[in-house]
C-alpha cells in the first residue's frame, strides 16, 4: 500500500488519464465491506480514486465509509453527495455515480462484497491502455467464486476469447465487479445514460461497447474473489449445467422478453451503433413477430447470423429453443 499524503498524490497529477476511477455503490454492506476496502488499499496501482455513494443504508456502512475517507482524504475517497442515502436502486446509483466522473478517465465498477486481488486494477489499466483511444474498449475477467466465508467454491465460466456482439445480445458475459473502461468507452456509457430499466449496469456497458464497434478485452486469469451470499444482487453459478438449469427454470417469457428490450434499447441509441451491427439489429427486430411466420423468420436469422449463440452447447441450445418459440409481442415505446 502506498504510504504518504493522497491529497498531494493526486493534486499533483490534474490528468485524469492518469487515475482510475472506482465506482462503489454501498447499501447495508457492513458485513464485508472492510475487506473489500483493504483490498483498494492493496493495490499494486496506487492511481486510484474512490468515489461511492450510499444507497440508503440502515447500518453502519456509511460510517465504515466515512472512516475511510478520513484515513486517505477526501480527495481520495470521494462521496457522491446527490441523493446520497437515498434508495434509488444499483443501476440508477452506479449510473449517477458514472455522471460524475471527470472526462478523459478511465473507470472500474465495484462492488461492496468483494476482495480485489493486488494485481486487478494494474491489469486491467495496461490491457485497456494497449487499445486506440478513440476507440471504447472494455476490459473484464473471470473470478474466484467463494461463499460469504471466503472458502473456495469454483472459478466463474471461462470468458471468449473474441466476443461479437450478436453474442452479447444472448447473454452477459462482463460481470461488473470485474469491469474497467476506457475513456472513450467511459464517454460513451455516459452520453447512452440511464440505461433501460430491464437491464443492469453492467450488461449495458457491455451491449453498448460491443455494439458501437468498441473492444470487448477478456480475461481468463481471475483477479478477484467473487463472494456469494444470500444478499447478492447476482449470483454466478460456476457449472454450466447448473446455468442451463438456471435458464430452463425461468422459462423464454423472462428472456425474449430481455431480448425483445435490448433490441429496440440499442436502436433507440443507433447514432452509437455501427451500420453494420444496426442492420443486424433491424433484421432482428422484423423476426420478433408471433406465429409461424415469427418462427420461420427467426429460424432464417439462426442461420445467417453464426454470432447470435451463447458461450457454451448448452446454454446456447435453450437460447435457440426460447428465440424460436419463446412469445413474441409488440413491446410499448416508452421507456
């Protein structure tokens, strides 16, 4: 851990290029919050500032969080004082949280529960710092999966190596505790804010990027512990049967349903999207249409769109058993 005066740290380096950006977002975390705040301090980059808001804890999760502004300044750890304490949800906090981030830096989602491994915000800055600046790129790993105690239960599925982004319309791939954007990625999420109210943080950062032509960077070292408890907003089962299982029990109302609400969220954006991906995105959208002419439509797309699959044989059965005859409705157009 660094040792010395954070306040002149940072005030000595104005360039937010330099400085990595951690967004927390805390509500009633006080259980495990110590420990993902001491590994902040453990990191091998020191260029990091915190900046976290309270979500309406009924804890002692504020004052963890204000003990530890006082131990490295305010400079350091910074509180998001707009509606601070107020209960507005993790997608719109982290998305406040986003707004507030200073141009031309880059960014890591964080979550309360954790433990960041020494090395993650070091990786993921040289990873992302080896793409084109104009262009968003987006940088995410596999993880160590543990219990609320910290006892090893599996690592997160294997990560592909090249994602497209007909593939991030089938499933999220970018866990946000392990997420880092670019700059350009970072401007981007900010100028497609708040995201629709179907779908996470960190699902849209990644449909985004991926859709507006950016770099999707994965990682299959892990770099963090990924704790699961019962108080987790998403779980990640690590086996892959236990995935399909997962998606079987929820049934295609909930995923075409997420499907059809990804598809006009990014043509609502399409001034984002590249031609090529906006295509891809109308010809999807004309094949989500009930009745046998819907099916045979869908089969069509099945066929000449190779990328729309998900990661694994069987994940990826059920996604085309549910595109083709999951229910198919006209979605209203408000937001």
């Amino acid at each position: 851990m660094r040792q010395g005066n954070d306040t002149e740290f940072f005030s000595a380096r104005p360039d937010p290029s330099d400085i990595i950006f951690i967004l927390l977002s805390v509500y009633n975390g006080e259980q495990y919050l110590k420990e993902q705040l001491a590994s902040l301090e453990n990191q091998s980059c020191t260029s990091w500032v915190l900046l976290w808001r309270d979500d309406g804890s009924t804890d002692a999760t504020r004052q963890l969080m204000e003990n530890f502004t006082l131990k490295h300044g305010p400079e350091r750890c910074v509180l998001l004082s707009q509606d601070n304490g107020k209960h507005i949800g993790i997608c719109n906090s982290y998305t406040m949280l986003l707004s507030a981030v200073p141009s031309g830096a880059y960014i890591a989602f964080c979550d309360q529960d954790d433990i960041w491994l020494p090395e993650k915000l070091a990786t993921g800055l040289k990873a992302l710092k080896n793409t084109r600046k104009d262009r968003p790129a987006l940088y995410c790993c596999r993880q160590i999966l543990t219990d609320s105690h910290l006892r090893y239960t599996g690592l997160s599925p294997a990560l592909p190596q090249h994602p497209r982004f007909l593939s991030a319309m089938t499933q999220n791939i970018a866990t946000g505790c392990s997420i880092m954007l670019s700059p350009a990625a970072c401007t981007l999420l900010k100028a497609a804010s708040p995201p629709f109210s179907h779908i996470l943080h960190d699902w849209w950062a990644y449909l985004l990027t991926s859709a507006a032509g950016g770099v999707i960077i994965t990682d299959n070292q892990p770099h963090l512990l990924y704790r699961q408890h019962s108080s987790n907003a998403v779980g990640a089962p690590a086996l892959f049967f236990k995935r399909a299982l997962a998606a079987i029990k929820r049934g295609p109302n909930v995923f075409m349903r997420i499907f059809h609400s990804n598809t006009e969220a990014l043509l609502r954006h399409k001034h984002f999207v590249t031609a090529k991906n906006t295509a891809s995105l109308q010809a999807l959208r004309k094949s989500l249409r009930p009745g046998l002419r819907g099916i045979l439509a869908r089969f069509s797309v099945l066929c000449r769109m190779s990328g729309l699959r998900r990661h694994t044989l069987p994940e990826h059965l059920i996604f085309c058993l549910w595109f083709l005859i999951g229910p198919h409705k006209k979605l209203p157009k408000k937001r």
